[in-house]
C-alpha cells in the first residue's frame, strides 16, 4: 500500500488532510478547481485526482478504506474529472474522427494512428538516450506498469459476448497466464530492480508530475466509469496496436547502453511479442465486436483512442523538453534503492 504523497497545492493539500480523519468528515474544499490552468497536467488536480483513484486500487496507507464510496468524496471526484474531461474535449475539439464501423475499426485506429506527429520517445531512447535519461522513463513509467492492466480491467463487467471474451485473453496474458512471475507488473518491477531503482508499488509518486500521472488518470476515469466503456476499449486497443514497436526499441537502447542484465530487457521482449498478437485482438474482435453489439458507441472507442495519442503525445514532448535543456523531467532526480533489488 502506498504512502500518501506530499500535497503540490490547496486542493491536493486539503483532499490528503480530510483523508486522514474517518469517512463522513468530508468539508466543503474550498478551492476554485474550474480554475486550473492546465487541465491535462496540472500537479495539483492530477495528484489528487490519482490519490483519489488509488483508492480504488490499493489504497493509501493510513488512509481508512470506506473512504473508497463516501459519497461526499466521489462528489469532489465527479467535480475533478469533470475538469479533465472538458479538458480533454477542448484538446480535441478540432479532431475529426475518421469514419468506422464494426468491419472498418481497426482500420479507423489505424488512421488515428497514422494521422499521429507526436515525437518519439522510444526512437530518442533508442538512438540518443542515455542511461539517466532511461532510468527517468521507467520511473515515469512505474505509475502504470506496476499496476499493468489493472485500469482496463474495470472493463470486463461492463462487457458481453465477444468483446468480453476477446479483453480477457488480452488480459488473461498481462496477468502472466496464472504465473505470477510472469505478470507483466512483476516483469516490469524486475526491470527496476535490475535498474537499481526502487520496484515498491507507489514508490515514486512523489516525483512524477502531473502529465505522467494524467496518463494514467485517463485509464482509470475511462475504466471506472461505465458511460465511458467504449473510451476505456479505444484506449486498450490504440494502446495494444502501438507497443510492439516502441518496446523492441526500449530493449535496444538497454542493450546499447550496456544493460546486460536479463531482467532489464524480459518486460520489453515480452510485450514485442505479446502485443503482435493482442493488435489484432483488441482492434477487431475487442473494439470491432463492442461497435457490432453497441453501433452507438462508436464516437466513444474512437474518442478513448484519440485521447491516449493526445496525452502520450503531450507527455513525451515534457520528457523530451526538459532533457533538451539539460535538466530532469521529473520532479526530483530519481533515487537508487539497493534494498529493492
């Protein structure tokens, strides 16, 4: 369970302070959140935002676990996500969704993905990057990774039929085929440790800002709310179509620099493979099968696709930025845990 984190601003600081009384003693927060400037990566709503989901996960420590339905706190969560949710409506309010149905969606994702002129992490990684400059991206990287397909999960109740059986087997494989040694969240935390760096779930919250924490985010507001099944589907598809690629770059610039330790390189040689596979599971027979049983949710896949590229893209450019001038991309510089390892 992880440590609250240190408060980035009013709202983060007075949501952390209410958590550590009893459930039911939520006041009034007074803080202007429509006021936030940056709605996809401010550090203040997009911490408390993630804080707020991770009680749905694995809680907080010291944090009392009916906190998770107090309907005072998912008031102030519906107010939060309302912000983001505008936010990313207005980041896309220019985007015109290309035209699909349930033969055509995987080649609408594919057009999604073509029409993409985001920067490229991965090739930088792969080319140019060196080792500081990978360690930061796989503590950006933890927030997710150590809670692997958990956020997409929330999907399967809200599925039926063919899509459902279809998010299982994609599923089913991130969660190491009932081997716990081969969950991708534990392979991803082996890389960590062979990295020097701390693999504690939640370790390093306090260093990722807001745009990293906002791509995470954006999975568990798609996957806890069942009005938004068909993002949380686009969002799983794009994400499965566009990993084989950048991951076989990640396990070259390891290999590049040096890193000879199997364990560094198993979680990206996994998902090359992996995700090959699951491309054309999740784009037709996951995201295609729910548009069949579902024609109106259509616009919603298509959205949830176009959002990842949209914050993956904004989070690239961050990392990207800050290492052109000569600084770190994350809060602090990341930290060695040699006990971790």
């Amino acid at each position: 369970m992880p440590v609250a984190p240190a408060p980035r601003g009013p709202l983060s600081e007075a949501v952390l302070a209410v958590l550590l009384h009893a459930p039911g003693t939520l006041v009034d927060v007074d803080v202007d959140v429509d006021a936030t400037a940056d709605p996809l990566a401010d550090d203040d709503l997009h911490l408390t935002l993630y804080c707020l989901y991770e009680l749905h996960y694995r809680g907080l420590d010291g944090v009392d676990e009916r906190w998770e339905w107090d309907p005072g706190l998912l008031a102030l969560r519906a107010r939060l996500e309302a912000v983001f949710e505008a936010g990313l409506h207005d980041a896309l309010s220019g985007w015109v969704p290309p035209s699909a149905g349930p033969e055509t969606m995987d080649l609408a994702l594919r057009a999604i993905i073509a029409a993409d002129d985001g920067p490229s992490l991965a090739r930088h990684l792969e080319v140019d990057g060196d080792l500081d400059q990978l360690r930061e991206f796989l503590v950006h990287r933890s927030a997710y990774q150590l809670k692997e397909a958990d956020p997409h999960s929330w999907a399967v109740p809200r599925l039926a039929g063919a899509p459902k059986a279809a998010l299982v087997e994609v599923q089913t494989d991130e969660y190491g085929g009932g081997d716990p040694a081969r969950m991708h969240a534990e392979l991803f935390a082996d890389v960590l440790r062979a990295l020097e760096l701390d693999a504690t779930y939640g370790a390093h919250l306090d260093r990722l800002p807001g745009i990293t924490l906002a791509t995470v985010n954006l999975m568990s507001l798609f996957g806890l709310h069942r009005r938004r099944r068909g993002a949380i589907v686009g969002h799983l598809a794009l994400f499965e179509m566009t990993s084989s690629v950048p991951n076989r770059r990640y396990a070259t610039a390891l290999r590049r620099l040096g890193v000879d330790d199997p364990r560094a390189t198993a979680f990206f040689d996994e998902h090359v493979t992996a995700d090959a596979v699951h491309e054309n599971i999740a784009a037709v027979d996951l995201a295609g099968g729910l548009v069949r049983q579902e024609p109106a949710l259509t616009a919603d896949v298509l959205f949830g696709a176009r959002a990842l590229v949209e914050i993956e893209d904004r989070w690239a450019r961050h990392l990207l930025g800050a290492w052109d001038e000569g600084r770190s991309s994350l809060l602090h510089a990341p930290a060695t845990a040699a006990a971790a390892s």
